[in-house]
C-alpha cells in the first residue's frame, strides 16, 4: 500500500509538472512574446556589433558607450528607434559637456559630481530630451567618475562611441525584421466585436427568460470593454507608428485608419447596450409584461444582432426592414402610456447598433 500510495504521488507530481511545463508554451506561441523577443535579440546584436566597430575597427578608447547606445536605441519600432536615439546622443553631447564644465569651475571633486548630476537631472526635464533625461546625469557620473572630464580625446572618443552606437541600434532594427505586427491590434478589435456581440445576445436571452433578468449585469459587462477598448487604441496607435519608415510596410498589413473608425463604432456599440440596458433597469413595465408581439419579435431580432456583430460576415441582408417593420406594427393607439416609451427606447438603440453593424459591413476592408 505504502509502494502504491508513493506511485499516486509520483504519477500527481509528474502530472502536475507536466501541466506547468505546457502552461509556458501557450505565451511563447503569442505574437507579443515573439515581438519581444524578437526586440531583445536585436538589441544584443546591435550592442555587440556597436562594441566590434568602436573597440575592433575603429580602436576607439571609450568603447563601451557604442554598445551601451545600441541598446538604448533599439526600440519596438523604426520611427521609435530613430527619434529616441536622438535623444540619446542628444542627453550623452549634455552630459559630456556638463561634466566638462562643472571640472573646469570646480575642478575633479565631489562638488563638480554634483553640479554635474544637478545641472544633469534639471536639463532632464525638458522637453526634448525628457524620455531620456537620466541619460544626462548618467553620462556626466560615468565621465567624472572615471577622471575623464579634461581629456580632450577621451570625450571625443565618448561622442563617436555614442553615434556609433546609434547608427548600428537605427540600422539593425531598421534591416533585421523591422518591426511591423498588426495582430494584437487586430485580436484586440476582433474581440471586442465577440464581446459585444456575447452582451446583446446576453440580453437577449435574459429578456427571453424574463425571470432572470439582471440589467445591473449587462451594464458592468458593458464598462468592463473600457479597459480593452483603451489597449486597443493604444495599439492601433503603436501599429501606426510602426510603419513610419518602415521597408517592411506592405499592402496587406492592417490599415490603423481604417480600424481606428471600426473601434469607434465598437465602442459606440457597447454605448447603445448599455442605454438598453439602463431602459430595462429603469422602465416601469417589467419585461415579462411587455406587449407579447414586441416580445416575439424584438427579443429574437436582438440575439440575431448579436450574431451578426461578434461575427461580421459581409453578404447578409440588413436587420433594419425587420425593425422597420416592428416600429410600424407598434405604432398603436392603443400601447399604454408607460409601456410605449420603454419599445420607443429599445427599439432606437437597437436601430442604432444596426446602422453600426451596416456601416462597417459595407465600408472598405480595414486592411489595406
């Protein structure tokens, strides 16, 4: 028994392992970990071929700030790489010339360490160099540091070292598989089209079953698309930076215009289920005593909708002679008074989702 019971837990433990091995492939597989890593790859190899041209071929003394630069440069995209490499040479020039400076007035002391991270933090600050403001103080320690602030040279050494640094950092994102992946945008928007279309078809099957319904619900449901819908222009806008300058730009990749106007009207969507919503949590005639007609005909018109918008398919008939159709039929005399300002509401929020839907179905591909 004891031979067995240390099987079980032999067999459990390989088991689970096994289920923690495997739960690491799936990011690995993901195209942002790919992109990640694909940076990083980059980053050393325009490190190391920054320190092979400034140490190598060029004998330069103070090679290390080729690398260092390379890795500073290399970022997730072109545009991104050249701008902030910029910067950097920009903030290194500041910080070689402050060091310079705060020796010559006070000589090689700790007060000239000071001045020099002082004047090096406030010139941080601004605006043109404030994403790599600590780039500054950075360059002005490594240089007084290190005894150098006098040597003619060895700073000139330091301001060659830093442009190498930059072109290999530009060149090698710019020339190995410069960074151009429209998929998470795509993912991003694909599935908030799914969750939108999962919430009125939520709605609708809660209305169907009238005892269960909880407008509370669809309305978080609702406000939770803000934090996607958010990441998703976040990354609509780093695909668009992504092919400034970029050779790999290509026809088929993700037009950011095209989808940008697409993510306007998802999130004008989750807006209109939410005011459903808000008029069935606030209507005066409960749902289960509605007009049977409006019922039947508006509920399953609701959950089609919902079909249609978590899996746009070009080709389909509007849903808008059906609600057509149904605002004719209710037109009556005879509704109650609170009963027909409650179909009134549904019924124009409902039409506007569909006008949505045919917007899009009948505009351009988003994809160039």
């Amino acid at each position: 028994m004891q031979t067995g019971r240390i099987t079980r837990q032999g067999a459990e433990w390989r088991d689970r392992t096994r289920a923690r091995a495997t739960s690491l492939v799936p990011p690995l597989r993901s195209p942002r970990t790919r992109s990640d890593l694909t940076q990083i790859v980059k980053a050393v190899l325009a490190a190391v071929l920054a320190w092979i041209v400034a140490a190598h071929l060029l004998g330069l003394q103070e090679s290390f700030m080729a690398p260092w630069t390379a890795l500073l440069t290399v970022h997730a995209t072109v545009y991104r790489s050249f701008t902030r490499g910029v910067q950097v040479v920009i903030a290194s020039l500041a910080g070689i010339f402050l060091s310079y400076l705060a020796v010559e007035v006070v000589g090689q002391s700790p007060t000239a360490l000071g001045l020099a991270l002082l004047g090096g933090m406030l010139l941080g600050r601004l605006r043109p160099i404030r994403e790599e403001g600590s780039t500054v103080a950075t360059t002005a320690l490594f240089v007084i540091t290190a005894g150098q602030a006098e040597q003619g040279p060895v700073l000139l050494d330091r301001v060659i070292c830093t442009g190498v640094g930059l072109a290999l950092g530009v060149l090698v994102n710019l020339i190995v598989l410069a960074p151009l992946d429209d998929r998470l945008a795509r993912r991003e928007v694909d599935a908030l089209c799914s969750q939108l279309g999962d919430l009125l078809r939520n709605i609708a099957v809660g209305l169907r079953q009238a005892g269960d319904v909880d407008p509370g619900g669809w309305i978080d449901h609702s406000r939770q698309a803000d934090e996607r819908i958010g990441r998703a222009w976040e990354l609509l806008r780093h695909t668009r930076e992504a092919r400034r300058g970029n050779p790999r730009r290509r026809s088929r990749q993700l037009d950011p215009r095209g989808y940008e106007t697409f993510l306007l009207r998802i999130d004008e969507g989750f807006t209109q289920a939410r005011a459903i919503a808000r008029t069935v949590q606030h209507a005066q005639v409960a749902p289960d005593r509605w007009d049977e007609h409006f019922r039947a005909t508006w509920i399953p018109l609701l959950h089609d909708l919902g079909d249609r918008v978590a899996a746009p398919e070009r080709g389909l008939p509007s849903l808008q002679p059906r609600l057509q159709v149904l605002t004719e039929e209710m037109s009556r005399e005879d509704l109650p008074e609170v009963a027909w300002p409650v179909y009134g509401a549904l019924i124009n929020s409902t039409r506007s989702i569909v006008d949505l839907l045919d917007e899009v179905l009948t505009a351009p591909s988003p994809g160039e």
